[in-house]
C-alpha cells in the first residue's frame, strides 16, 4: 500500500487516462465560455477541438482557479480515509491556486491533526507541470516516504524545463504575456516567439524567431543546450499542443532522433482548457530534465 496519496490539479495536461492509472486523483480548475460555466476536466465536459474551435472564431473563455472550500473538501475526503497527501500546484507564478492549497491545509490541520499534507509549487505548466507529478509519482511507486519525495521533487522542479511557441499570439496578447506591438509584428512578420518559464514560475518571452519551422528548431536545441547529459539525455520528454498536433509530432521526430537514449517515445498531451484559455491554439510546448532554471 503506498504510503500517501500523490494528487495534483487538472492543469497538469495529462490524459485522464494517465491519472487514472497512475492513481493521482485530480482538483479541477473550471472556465467560463459564452456565458456558460465548464470544469478544466480534460475534455471531458467539451472536447479539445471544439474549445478551440471555438475560440478561432472569437470565444475568449476566462477562467478561475481552484478555491478554498474545493481544496478542503478534495483533501478533506483523502485525509478521512486515514491518508496522507503530497500535493504538486500549478504555479504560482501565474496562478494564486498554491496558495488556496495552503490555506485549505491550515484549515484542515485542526480537523486532521494526526494527518499530514504536503504541497509543492511545480513553478511550472501544462505538461511541464505534469512531468514533475510523473516523477513524484516514480518516488512514490519507489516505497518512498511523504518527506522524502516531497524533498526530492522541491529539489526538481526548478530542473524541469519549458521551451514554447505559438503560430497564434492572439491570446497571449489578450492576457498581456507579449505586448500588443509583438504580436502585431509576429503576425506580420511570421515570428514565433519562443518562451519558457523562468525560476519564479512566470511566462517569459525570451527569443524572436521568424518561421515556425525555426523556432521548432530552436526549442529542440534549447533541449540540446539544457538537457541532463545533452543529447545523452535518458530522461522522459514530455510535449504538450494547441490544436496542432502535426506541429507536436514535427518537434517530438526532431527529439526523439536527437536523443536516442530517451526514455520511450515522447509523450505528446493537448494543452488543457484552462490553460489553452492563454495560449489560444497553435502552441507546441516541450518539457524535459536538465540544468537548474537560474533566471
């Protein structure tokens, strides 16, 4: 019997099928679209390609993260079956949900005295963020202790890189992540910024590059550059997308030829609806172990 319970929030953009087998019960984020209220529960309620279909014609969903009360009953029904829980969270860089988790935990803490949990801000997103939950989940499969993998995955999460970019900058615009001369000039000019998460969890442009052929090329190098044992690298790799699957599978060809030691194929998720309520579709993100984010 493992020791405590692994949970995580949906915007970690694994298949449901993944957390179901892995056993990580999941708190679902939710989003609002032409006025009607939907949880961020991996294309369960709406299927990816509608919510970006819609949005290529003009929805501009918003969303809520997880609060109090739902943080406190989703612990609370783990906790009374005598568990205990380590928790990974979106980022606090771009979302107050780690701090809902921790005051759900203070609040739980009298009503739970002899129980523990553990939360961990991933300072990272979508499948990056989920890469970290795959490891927790190895160190827990591993017989591990709650204090022990929850030191282990602090001390990785500043090792999981994130390497972006986008064809379509409309959304990153709406949510003043690039400014809106940028945007103007990636859609005149073709360029795709490429952008990743810096060490406090937050977006971050970081180059322009013209033709998304290149900044395909460009994101795989960054793994080149990054990646634990360069093109050595024997981790896993992880690459989540934006109603462009085709560009997924471009950059994942580019990467599993690069690194011939990787551990399996890349593993390619759709970027959940909370989350692609940002990036809006178009976006190729990829995420994988390397040198510690420094800045």
């Amino acid at each position: 019997m493992n020791q405590f319970v692994l949970t995580c929030c949906s915007t970690a953009d694994m298949k449901k099928t993944y957390f179901d087998e892995r056993q990580i019960p999941y708190v679902c984020f939710h989003y609002l679209m032409d006025g009607v209220s939907y949880p961020d529960d991996l294309g369960q309620s709406m299927p990816f390609d509608e919510f970006y279909n819609r949005i290529s014609k003009g929805a501009m969903p918003t969303t809520s993260q997880v609060n109090v009360a739902e943080f406190h009953d989703f612990f609370g029904a783990i906790l009374e079956e005598g568990k205990d829980i380590l928790h990974i969270s979106l980022s606090s860089g771009i979302s107050g949900t780690y701090n809902s988790a921790c005051s759900a935990v203070e609040e739980l803490k009298e009503e739970y005295p002899d129980r523990k949990i553990l939360v961990v801000d991933s300072l990272g997103a979508s499948s990056g963020y989920g890469l970290l939950v795959d490891a927790a989940a190895d160190l827990r499969d591993q017989g591990l202790s709650l204090e022990e993998a929850y030191r282990i995955t602090m001390e990785r999460r500043l090792h999981v890189h994130h390497w972006f970019f986008s064809t379509d900058l409309t959304s990153f615009k709406r949510g003043g992540r690039i400014s809106a001369t940028s945007a103007m000039l990636g859609t005149v000019l073709n360029i795709c910024p490429l952008m990743n998460m810096d060490h406090e969890g937050h977006l971050i442009p970081r180059h322009k590059i013209r033709t998304k052929k290149k900044a395909m090329q460009e994101a795989v190098r960054m793994m080149e550059e990054h990646a634990d044992g360069k093109n050595g690298y024997k981790g896993k790799c992880f690459i989540s997308c934006s109603a462009c699957e085709d560009d997924a599978r471009a950059v994942a060809e580019l990467v599993e030829t690069r690194f011939p030691e990787l551990n399996g194929s890349v593993l390619i998720n759709s970027i959940g609806t909370v989350i692609g309520a940002h990036t809006g579709p178009g976006t190729v993100a990829l995420f994988f172990f390397g040198d510690e984010r420094k800045d």
